[in-house]
C-alpha cells in the first residue's frame, strides 16, 4: 500500500522551543490514526504542518505527494483546499452562516458549490432537518456535525481530526466516533489527535508523542481490537 | 454563493454597521442637498441677476455704451441692420429693446425723451416702481411713462397730458405711468420709439439696443461674442458689473460648497474607516478559519469589500433621496423657488460614497497577517 503521509525527521522549533524533534513515520491510504500524548507534546504542532497550517524548520512532510514544506503561501491555500479536511475540536463554524452555508463555503473555497450535495453531505451526519439553521440554534454535536460535513464536502485525502470529540457530552461523542468508523470504513484516512485512550483504541494504530518526539513503542491495535 | 455570503455578511453584523450605514447615508444626503443646490443656485442666481436689468448694450462704435445715459444722437445704429441680427441671435434667451435719445422741450423745460419699446421696458428694468400703468404696446403713440423727478417738475400726475416740443415739430402724450427707478431714469420721459423717431425725424434709426440675457455669467459672454461676429460693425458689450458680481458670486458659493463636500467625504470615511477597523479585529477568527479551509486572503477580502460596496451604494441611494429634500427645502427657505432634484447628482452620490466605503477596506489589510494555526488555537 502508498503511504499517504510519509514524515521524515520532522523537526519544528519556535524560537528556543523545540515543538517537534525529529520525527518520522508513514501513514498508508485509508489507515485511522491516533495520535496520543500529553499537553505540549507536539501533537497539534504534527497536525498544523500536515494541513499547512504551518511550515516545519527541517524535515520533510509528504502529504498525497506533496512536500507541505516547500509550498508557498499560495501554494499552502490550494493544499487546504484540495486535500485536506479539518475537524476541530472547537468546531470553528461561522456563526453568521446557517449549516448548509458552512459546507458551501468549503466547496467554495475548493471551486464551485453545489447546494444540493452540500445537503447531501448534511443529511450523511443526521442534519437534514437542520440545514438553514445557525450554529447559536445547534447543539455542540450537530455543530461538530457539521464541522464532519464541511470536512468530507470536498472528498479530502486526508481529514485531520483534533481531539473533535473534546467539547462533546458522552451521547455527542458517540455520534461523532460512529461517523469517523463510517469514514474509515470507507477507506478514507484519518489521522486524529486524542487525549482520551478510549477513542484511541479505536483507530488502526495509535502514534503517542512526547515532549516533541515519538514513543518508540507503536501499538498495533487494529488487530487487538474486538 | 460570494453574494449569499456576502447578505449574510451584512445580516450578521448589523449592528456595528448600522453606524456605518448611518454615517454614508448623512454625508450622502448632505453631500447630495448641497450638489443639488451647487446646479439649481445657478439658474437660481442667473434668474435674480435677470432683475437687475440688461446686461448687454449694442451702440455704435464711436458710443460709449452706458445704458440709460442720453447721448446726442451723434452716432446711430441702421434699426434693421441692428435688431435683425439680433432677433436672430438672442431672440430666444433674451429680452431687448432698441433706444433713442433726444432732447426736447416741454413747458419751457428740457427733458431728455426716450424713445424704446414700452412693451418691453420693465423686462429691461424689472426693478423699476411704477406708479400708474404700464404700455403695454409699442404701437402705441398716445400714452407715455414719465420719470418721478421730471413728473414733479413738470406737475404731472398719472392721465396728465405732455406736450413735447422738438426743433419744429410738437408731439403730446397721456402720462400712463410715474417710474420711479432711483437712478437717472427718473429724469426722462419715456415714450414709444417709433413717436421718437418721428419727432426728431430719425426714422429706422436707434442709438443702442438694450438686452437681458438669461443664463450663467458664461452664457451670457458667449452671447456677447456671437452678436459681436453678426454685428461687426457696432460696438457689443456686456454690462460687466452684473455679469462678473454674478460671476463672483457663483465662484464663492461653489468654492463653499466644494469645501464643504470634501469635508464630509473625509469625516464620513473616517466613520466608516473606524467602524470597519473594529469589524475587522472581530472578523480575524473568522478570518483564520476561511484560510484554515483553504480560501486565499484575495477572495477572502474579496467579500468585505462587496459588503462596503453594498454598503457605500445602499447609504449613496438613500442619502441622494434625502438630500434632493434637502434641497427643495433649502430653495425654498433661500431662494423662495424650490430646487428640483438634478438626477445627474444620484449617481454621482451613489458613487462617491462607494468610493468613501471603500476606505473601510484599509483596515482589512491587517487581515492579511492573520495566521490560522493561531486563530484556531483561540489566541
């Protein structure tokens, strides 16, 4: 299998704080990802450059071919755009635009909207009735709901999830993680930060980091799991 | 999707921008009443300066043109070769009349008899007193118009009967009118100038040709000048005092007014501008996200400057509305004549206040330092 991912001594420093030292591993197509560790271990530094939301000091980081590390501003946008999904864990929805016009303004940005596969893709995370509705007229899970939709809207390559069940109660969650196996059954890739080891179990394998650098033991787990 | 956005934009903030609506929509009414003025105050102004009389004179070149003077009638004009060309050229913009002077003897006294059209003397003299009636036609040769200082010389009152007297020949009119102008009209004796011209025996003659041009300062110098190519051979002049007070006049109302519109464009902008700053500071986590989802800061921006371009249109429209009231009621505050809204001054209003909306878009060159990773970490 490809690697979608490949990272190669990762570094990532700012100013005399070294975020990530080094780091190095491949994720193959379709592979779910948890990426494990405590606060200010450099999972959300890993996730920034891999969605070019950041440059690295020194490595390299490949995403679907690309080398994140080489594009320019420009550059950098168009990756956004085409290849990547983000859901956070703050949901970041604009809050003047109803469900539906925050998955258009993905296909926006990507090229052209489609109104009606945006209610698609609304209908997919359980939203169909909520389509013209404000994030202040949402709960914490359907905004993150819709936050899944936008992220899927534009079939990304990879979808980057930090820690998006974090602000959710325990029904919430459930939802979500029910929607991140749907995904990852349908062979899309993930890569998704946690704190919680419960969720972690879930993905195929689990990457922990620590003060910047990978904990040399890598869980298998896909195949411990029931 | 840029314009569903871009409503929601607007929707979504309409508080904060309610000021900056408010702000364009007060410079566009002010700014909108005074163009209306700055076009009505000319027609305005040239139809006050119209009552003060001619304000051009045609004399023979050897004549010093000044109106209501008498002259020895030293130097005429052929009447035909002078009114034709005339009619011809000004007919339609201007009131005018030809004039003789001469000295004739009445009771004893010398007065100084004018010969013109009656019909047209108090579209020359609008700031004339009359005490009696007007003569309503130049044909005719009974009825005069006596000056109020000749008229109380000569004892005569409104229906009095004058006996004029010229070398030989003797002519008697019925006093119609006493005029009473303040200036030297007051010492002559007007009458039709075909009665003149047979007293004194200068038939088809005149010794100037008096005429009130409407219009601006400009206009009536382009009037001059072409009378002056029909008529080369006579001496054409605008009565400068008149035409340059006028002139003047415009000049500083205009001078005000332009002032004073560049000083509500730079406040009004100013509004705007710190409204806008303010949106923009709030904007940056919204900001972050769209370039999080891959959107460059030119199609970003690209939305904030439609929303002050709605905006700027949207405060020009109404405030050219409001304005055009304005106007109607300054006119008829200052000039007792309403202003009628000029609609060359709407899309000049709508544009110029897009334009001042569009200061609003500086502050969100700040915009474009945003960084998402910080954004979206909330800092």
């Amino acid at each position: 299998m490809s690697n979608v991912v490949q990272v190669e001594n990762l570094r990532k420093d700012f100013g005399k704080v070294c975020a990530l030292g080094g780091v190095s591993f491949g994720i193959e197509e379709g592979e779910w990802i948890a990426i494990m560790g405590p606060s200010g271990s450099g999972k959300t530094t890993l996730i920034n450059i891999l969605g070019g939301l950041d440059t690295p000091t020194s490595g390299q980081a490949m995403v679907d071919g690309v080398d994140v590390g080489r594009l320019d501003e420009a550059g950098l946008t168009r990756f956004r755009a085409e290849k990547i999904g983000f859901v956070f864990q703050q949901f970041h929805l604009v809050s003047y635009l109803t469900a539906i016009e925050n998955v258009m303004l993905a296909q926006y940005f990507h090229s052209t909207t489609d109104e009606k596969e945006a209610q698609q893709a609304l209908e997919r995370v359980g939203l169909g009735d909520r389509l013209e509705h404000l994030p202040s007229q949402m709960s914490g899970g359907e905004q993150q709901r819709v936050a899944v939709a936008r992220a899927l809207i534009n079939q990304p390559k990879l979808i980057l999830a930090d820690e998006p069940t974090g602000n959710l109660d325990e029904a919430n969650e459930k939802i979500v993680i029910d929607l991140l196996r749907e995904l990852h059954a349908e062979r899309r890739t993930i890569l998704m930060v946690t704190h919680a080891p419960s969720i972690g179990s879930l993905a195929d394998r689990r990457i922990d980091f620590s003060h910047g650098h990978l904990v040399p033991y890598v869980a298998a787990l896909a195949s411990e799991r029931p | 999707m840029f314009w569903r956005l871009v409503f929601q934009l607007l929707r979504g903030n309409r508080a904060r921008l309610t000021v900056a609506i408010l702000a364009l929509v007060s410079g566009a009414a002010v700014i909108s009443g005074l163009l209306n003025l700055d076009l009505g105050v000319e027609y305005q102004l040239t139809q006050q300066f119209r009552t003060l009389g001619a304000n051009v004179v045609i004399a023979a070149k050897s004549v010093d043109p000044a109106p209501g003077t008498a002259h020895a009638n030293s130097a005429l004009m052929d009447e035909d070769a002078v009114l034709i060309p005339v009619q011809k050229v000004a007919g339609s913009n201007a009131s005018f009349a030809p004039f003789a002077f001469i000295v004739a003897r009445a009771q004893a006294t010398q007065v100084v008899v004018v010969g013109t059209w009656l019909d047209q003397i108090q579209k020359l003299n609008p700031t004339w007193k009359l005490e009696g009636n007007w003569v309503s036609s130049r044909d005719d040769q009974t009825q005069c118009l006596v000056g109020r200082n000749t008229a109380k010389q000569l004892r005569l009152t409104t229906g009095s009967r004058l006996q004029l007297q010229y070398l030989t020949r003797a002519s008697a009119c019925t006093v119609s009118g006493i005029v009473d102008s303040g200036a030297a009209d007051d010492n002559q004796v007007f009458m039709n100038l075909q009665v003149v011209q047979t007293l004194a025996d200068l038939h088809g003659k005149v010794s100037l040709v008096q005429l009130s041009v409407g219009g601006a300062p400009k206009s009536i110098a382009m009037v001059a000048e072409q009378l002056s190519e029909a008529l080369p051979q006579f001496q054409v002049r605008p009565i400068r005092e008149v035409t340059e007070a006028e002139g003047a006049l415009l000049g500083r109302i205009r001078l005000l007014i332009v002032s004073m519109i560049i000083l509500i464009l730079a406040l009004t902008a100013l509004c705007v501008l710190a409204t806008m700053a303010a949106l923009a500071v709030e904007r940056r986590a919204d900001v972050g996200l769209m370039k999080a989802l891959g959107g460059s800061i030119s199609r970003i921006v690209g939305f904030f400057v439609a929303e002050v371009g709605v905006l700027g249109a949207c405060g020009g429209l109404i405030g050219a509305f409001l304005g055009a009231a304005l106007s109607y009621w300054m006119g008829l505050r200052v000039f007792d004549t309403a202003i009628s809204p000029q609609w060359e001054v709407f899309p000049v209003t709508i544009l110029l206040m897009t334009i001042v909306a569009m200061a609003g878009v500086l502050p969100l060159r700040m915009l474009g330092e945003v960084k998402p990773a910080i954004i979206l970490r909330g800092e």
